[in-house]
C-alpha cells in the first residue's frame, strides 16, 4: 500500500533554502553537508549532533549550568539551531522527522550556507550570547571577560576546533 506523502512520512522531501529539495531518506546522521543541485553545498545538522560539534564540552557544560531555556531541557543542539534560525530566518529551513522512524533523528535543519561558515556563525552567537550575559555584572573581570570576547577570533578558533575534531569525517569523533 502507497503511503501518503505528509511532513517527516517515508519519502517526504525538504524544501531547502535555495528553493531545490532533497529527499529525508538521502540525510544520513554522519552527513554535514551536502552538495545540491543548486551548486552550492547546504550545512546539514540533525538534533543528535551534539552542541560539541560546534565547541568543546567544557563549554557546552557552562552553557548547560547557565542557561535556563523556555522549555525547561537541558541546552543543547535544538536550542543553538533555534538561535540560528532565528537570526536567519530566510537561510534556515527546519523539518520535524519524528514520525519516520527510518532516519534515526528527530529534526533536521538545512541551511544555506556551508558546514564551515555555520560553524563560524554558531560560535558567533555563541560569543554574543555569553558578552551579553556577562554586560550585566558590574565588576572589573566582567568588563575584562567583554574585551576578550570581543578580541576572540572566531575565524582561527573554527580553523583549529574543525582540524582537531577532524570534521573533514562523516564520523566526526574527537581526535
């Protein structure tokens, strides 16, 4: 018997950003982009990756102690992706899956840009989350905490962070 072609059904596809789609069933959990038809490579990110592919745990772990989220779970991946997709909107696409139970993943997020330049943009938002949160202490190591954030090289930690993380793997282990 056919089944019907329904959001996150077998076989559904996922209108991407660029205005191409690609079917769930090609997204694999190890992908971290693709290339589309379009000609450009779209970052891929499902919420079984863990926040720490954009940073390291010890991070994440502060993230986790400071940050309170509306929904009461514990921060993670959705809630960084729900960052990004709030601030790009029109590059952002987003797909609840948890009805196909052939994909291993719940939700999934395409975006225009490429893995590399999502990760710069993650650890962006990252850096303006945190001198944000620390804008509002009033002392010395406060301010001197806002000044290095402001003097942190997004470009260079991405550089090393995806070398020693050997991103260039669909396995995307540590090293």
């Amino acid at each position: 018997m056919a089944e019907p072609r329904v959001p996150g059904s077998r076989g559904s596809d996922l209108a991407l950003p660029c205005g191409e789609s690609v079917a769930i069933a090609d997204l694999d959990m190890g992908m971290r982009e693709f290339g589309c038809d379009c000609g450009e490579r779209h970052a891929l990110v499902m919420d079984v990756h863990p926040p720490s592919r954009f940073v390291p745990e010890s991070l994440v772990e502060v993230l986790r102690e400071t940050i309170e989220s509306e929904d009461g779970d514990e921060f993670d991946t959705i809630h960084l992706m729900g960052v990004v997709l709030e601030e790009f909107p029109q590059k952002v696409v987003a797909e609840d899956v948890a009805e196909n139970s052939d994909v291993g993943y719940a939700l999934v997020w395409a975006t225009d840009f490429d893995a590399r330049r999502l990760h710069e943009i993650v650890v962006e938002l990252i850096v303006e989350l945190m001198e944000h949160a620390v804008s509002h202490a009033d002392d010395d190591a406060a301010s001197e905490f806002e000044r290095q954030m402001h003097e942190f090289d997004v470009e260079a930690f991405v550089e090393q962070y995806r070398r020693e993380r050997e991103f260039e793997r669909e396995t995307d282990t540590p090293v």
